[in-house]
C-alpha cells in the first residue's frame, strides 16, 4: 500500500533532505569502490537517495512498483527510468556499479536474496561493484518502534512503524505501520500498511555474495553494508 496507493505520500515521509547524510556515505563507498560514472539503483523508491547520487554519478533507476517509479521521475526527470524485478531484472547493458539500499530487505528467501545477487552481478562491467545496504542482518535486528512524519504542499502524514520478529527461527521480520493522513482539510484518517522483510547473518550474506560471483567484504560501519566486487 505505501508504495502503491499512497506512493504520492512518500515525498511527504521521506524527501530528499532525510537521505542527505547516508547518500554521502554511500557515495563516498562507491567511489572507494570503483570510481563509477554509471550506476543503476535496483529499489529506487521515491527517488529521494537518487536526488543526492545523481551529483556524482549517471543514475539509472529501478523500482518493481510503476507509482514509486513515477514519484522517483517526478524528482529526477533527468533520471532514466525502468520498472523491473531486482530478482529477474534485465536491462540488456552493463553498468559501472550497481545500488540496492533499502529495498533489498524485501527479499524474504535465501532464493529470492541469491536471484537478486545474481542479477546485481550481471548488469556489472568487469571491475564494478555492487553495493547491498539492507536494513538489518541477524546480528543487528532490533524489536523496536520508529515513528516520523513531514508536511509537504499542504498534506500533513504521521506513522508509527512496529518492527517486530514473532518468529526468530524464519529469517523473516515483519513492520506494521500505522499511518496518519491529513490532506490539510482538517481531516484525518488513518491507515495501516503491512510488510514482511527477510533478515540474513552476515556470513550467508558473504557466503552468498561469493558463490554470485563476487569478491565479497562487509564495510566497516555501525549499519549493514555488503560491498561486491566483480573481477
Ligand atoms: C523504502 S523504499 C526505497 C526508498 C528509496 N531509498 C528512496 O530513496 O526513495 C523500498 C522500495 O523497494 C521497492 N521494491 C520492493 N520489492 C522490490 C523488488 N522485488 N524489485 C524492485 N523493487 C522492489 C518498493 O517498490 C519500494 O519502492
């Protein structure tokens, strides 16, 4: 639902200006890595880490859902656009380095993890690097709360997201949001929006990376960054 019918909100929760300081980051890493001039972000969601990348690099952007894409083109009209799956996505050229931030977690099985890894893989030159940034791994997921919100045009939008693991076993976490909408006429209605993500340990993470292909490192940094380098 957040990335279908309330896609227009995500500029509302999540503008650019909310990214600033992790794009720089992740720039920073993916020039260390291998200096790209073109890269392709798999997951671009609204765009809004995009905004910031397209400074330093030629960003090619692609999300499975055709209304976060329209929001990502609304912000980077200069940005070419693809509606794909990062599981089987094929876009019939290579790229310097390829992207996957926060839409990587949305694969819940070793099987659709490994596809996407693949893929990442393929759509590299010889000498690229793919950059994985999911949320949490084994080691660092946290049962917890997280709550945000922004205005933007008039349009007001709260949420709470509840992370939550009820069962440990399964490599899957779950999020409900719950997410209040005000259009500026005063009224307020309320939503709620459930996902399911997969969490890996960071072992199968390399482990995997490798038998894709890679040269495989976990970056050194509080959060979760797996760096794969294509020989
Ligand atoms: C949290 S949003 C990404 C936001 C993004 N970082 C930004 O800068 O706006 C996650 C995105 O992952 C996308 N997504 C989920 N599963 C996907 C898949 N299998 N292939 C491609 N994109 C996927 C969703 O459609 C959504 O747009």
């Amino acid at each position: 639902m957040l990335y279908a019918e309330l896609s227009s909100w995500w500029p509302v929760f999540s503008p650019p200006e909310a990214y600033a300081e992790r794009a720089a980051l992740f720039a920073k890493i993916l020039k260390k890595a291998c200096n790209p001039k073109l890269v392709l972000e798999l997951g671009c969601g609204g765009g809004s880490v995009a905004w910031h990348l397209k400074k330093h690099f030629t960003m090619h952007l692609a999300d499975i859902s055709v209304e976060m894409l329209r929001e990502a083109a609304r912000l980077n009209p200069d940005c070419e656009q693809f509606q794909a799956d990062m599981r089987d996505v094929r876009l019939n050229r290579v790229y310097d380095a390829v992207f996957l931030n926060d839409a990587v977690m949305y694969m819940k099985t070793e099987e659709d993890l490994r596809k996407t890894m693949a893929r990442a893989y393929a759509h590299l030159r010889p000498g690229g690097a793919a950059l994985f940034v999911p949320d949490a791994t084994e080691e660092t997921f946290l049962e917890r709360t997280e709550q945000g919100g922004g205005e933007l045009d008039g349009r007001e939008g709260r949420y709470v997201a509840w992370f939550r693991d009820p069962d440990p076993t399964d490599g899957v976490y779950e999020v409900d949001f719950a997410i209040l909408l005000c259009e500026g006429d005063g009224h307020v209605r309320c939503v709620h929006d459930h996902h399911e993500c997969g969490v890996f340990p960071r072992s199968s993470w390399l482990r995997w990376l490798t038998e894709a292909g890679f040269r495989a490192e976990k970056i050194a940094h509080h959060s979760e960054m797996f760096l794969g380098r294509r020989g």
